[in-house]
C-alpha cells in the first residue's frame, strides 16, 4: 500500500510517498481501508517538529480519518467487515490502509458528509475539551473564537451556540464571514478588515467577553485579553503566528507554561476512560 511517510522536518515537500507492507489487525484491531483524510493544525506541527506527542521520525502522519473496516481481529465484536467508521489516532491516517484498537472506531455522525466525519475526531473533540472542561463554559456566556472559520473553530461555534451562549468569531475572507452567519454566530468580523478589539467593545457597549479560544498568539492575544470581563477565561488551542526564529524560545516557554491549553493528546494518553467519557457527551 502507499503511505506519505515523514522522514524529516519542514516544509509540506518533506512528504514523500512509500509502498509499504499493508498491516494486519490482531486479535482486538480493526484494518480501516482510508477514503478521505482530515487535515489539521497538530499535523502541521507535527510535520515541523514541533507537536509533543508526535512519535519518533520515520512515521505516517495523520490523526484521523473517515474510511470502511475491510479486516477485523479474531477478539472484534463490535465492528464489521464494511462498516464506516471514523479514525482517531495518535499517527497514520496518511495511508490507504490502517490498524487501530477496536474501541479507537467511531460511528459516523449521520448528519455529516464523508468530508465532514473525516475532521471531526480532532477538530470536535479539541473545542469540546477546550470550552467544556478548560473554560467552563456556561449559558449565557459570551465567547470569542478566533479564526473561527477553522477546523476547530466551526466546531467551537456549533458547541457554543448548542450552550445557548453569545458567538462572537473572526475570520480572514468575505466568504469564511458567510459560512460563520449560516452556522448561526451572532457577530462575524472580518479581521483584515476591521480592528476585532474596537468592534467588540463598540457593539458590546464596552461590555467584554467571558471565553476566549485562542488559536493565533502574538497581537491577537494580547488584544483578546484585554477584552475579558472580570474572571473571564482564555484557553489556547494553537499558536498559528508564533515564529521562533523572530522570537527568544525561553521568553515564549515562559508565557507558553503559564496559559490554560487544551490538550487532548495529554487526555488520550493520561486516561482513555476519561476521554471515552467526554467523547460521550460531546456525540450526545
């Protein structure tokens, strides 16, 4: 089969196709035969070197995937040959082919498209660990989501608003503005275009926010802090403008340790109980 596998750090040109042998489930695996890949933020860092949970080079990139079981593992009860599943992992999924843990499979969601289940492992399962459980998000809360026309940021929108909350986004293009309207956020600004700070303050009666998701750093951060009412919460999910080479690693280390972040990863290795929990409530 063919894989993109990672041999170095750099730029998307690092990735270079291989023919490799096609794995073989044991007894509690599924094989899932890949139709469509999501794209994400920690795969980008990844492939720069600078994502923390990313395995030891050579490897396969890819954390999920929306595909069909072809091969099940002696132990399997649960999955079929021909179902369609979702793939979330660790690494792989930029394969024709993988192998996870039977429990690692999840149903599709019936109201999305193959595209759409293909992104939703990362994407949904950060902003929910990010609003739900690093927030606290609560209704009525007014939350400001940055680059929301994003991955995880489409889905910070839909989970805020399912929380009777107060969406307030950001995004670069007329057209991610219209994609944000028609998610049903209440106030879209086109950040190249209008200073994000001043909107807000003027439409909100100089009022603030509670929430913050963060996903850009640098003057966007700064900026988004000064807009929080008293107690109001930032959490960081990326850091999309950070460049080291501009930038003094012990100064950015210091700043980077004292932010509340959402960090699945860290959940996924530290109790997968837990994160079966919070996959749970997130599907429900």
């Amino acid at each position: 089969m063919k894989s993109y596998i990672l041999k170095k750090y750099g730029n998307p040109d690092v990735l270079k196709i291989a023919n490799c042998p096609e794995p073989v489930p044991g007894s509690e695996e599924i094989r899932v035969k890949i139709g469509k890949i999501g794209l994400n933020y920690a795969e980008v860092q990844s492939r720069k070197g600078l994502y923390g949970w990313a395995p030891k080079l050579p490897y396969t990139l890819g954390m999920e995937a929306f595909g069909y079981v072809d091969m099940i593992g002696e132990s399997v009860n649960s999955r079929k040959v021909g179902e369609r599943v979702i793939v979330g992992c660790q690494y792989g999924t930029y394969a024709e082919k993988i192998v996870i843990p039977e429990r690692q499979a999840l149903s599709p969601i019936i109201s999305f498209s193959d595209d759409e289940n293909s992104a939703f492992a990362v994407n949904y399962l950060t902003a929910w660990v990010a609003l739900m459980k690093v927030a606290r998000l609560k209704s009525n809360d007014t939350v400001l989501v940055h680059a929301a026309a994003g991955g995880v940021g489409t889905a910070a929108v839909q989970i805020a608003k399912k929380f009777g909350c107060n969406v307030i986004g950001t995004a670069s293009k007329n057209e991610k503005i219209e994609m944000l309207n028609n998610l049903g956020i209440d106030m879209a600004i086109n950040y190249l275009h209008e200073d994000f700070e001043e909107i807000i303050k003027h439409k909100m009666n100089n009022n603030g926010v509670d929430v913050v998701l963060e996903v850009v750093g640098g003057d966007v951060f700064k900026k988004s802090m000064k807009l929080l009412n008293p107690f109001g919460r930032t959490v960081v999910a990326g850091f999309a403008s950070l460049n080291l080479k501009k930038m003094n690693p012990i100064s950015w280390v210091n700043t980077w340790k004292d932010i509340p972040r959402a960090k699945v990863a860290d959940l996924a290795e530290s109790s997968t109980g837990l994160l079966a929990t919070h996959l749970g409530y997130l599907l429900n």
